[in-house]
C-alpha cells in the first residue's frame, strides 16, 4: 500500500513542476535526476530521500520546507 505522505508530497512537486510549465524531462535535468525518479516521487511510487529532497527544493530554487505547504 502507498504510504500517503508520499502521495501528498509527489503531488504538491507536480503542482509546482506544472506550474512553472517544466516537463518531468526538464525538471529532471535541472535537479540532475532521472526522469523516471521524478516520475516515480510524482506518483507517490519512489520515497525520496532527504538529499534528494533538497535537490528537488534547489531544482525549484526555493526552501525545503517550501516542498511541504500544502
């Protein structure tokens, strides 16, 4: 069973990857991650660690606890 903090968090990093118009492809390239990581932390599938998790936040250029508003 998919844990649903994973969920939640893979969705609030499509919600800001969309909404800077990236594609997984774009997104994964500016973070240095394959595409199909991204994908899988999207998804809720893939659990992320904390590393990676400041990745994602520098990817985005903003803090990491940014990644965890809802």
């Amino acid at each position: 069973m998919k844990n649903e903090l994973q969920i939640k968090f893979g969705q609030r990093v499509r919600e800001l990857r969309k909404k800077r118009g990236w594609s997984q492809e774009e997104f994964a390239d500016k973070c240095g991650l394959d595409r199909t990581y991204v994908s899988g932390i999207e998804r809720g599938v893939r659990n992320p660690t904390l590393v990676v998790i400041g990745i994602l936040a520098t990817g985005f250029d903003i803090q990491v606890y940014d990644l965890f508003k809802p």
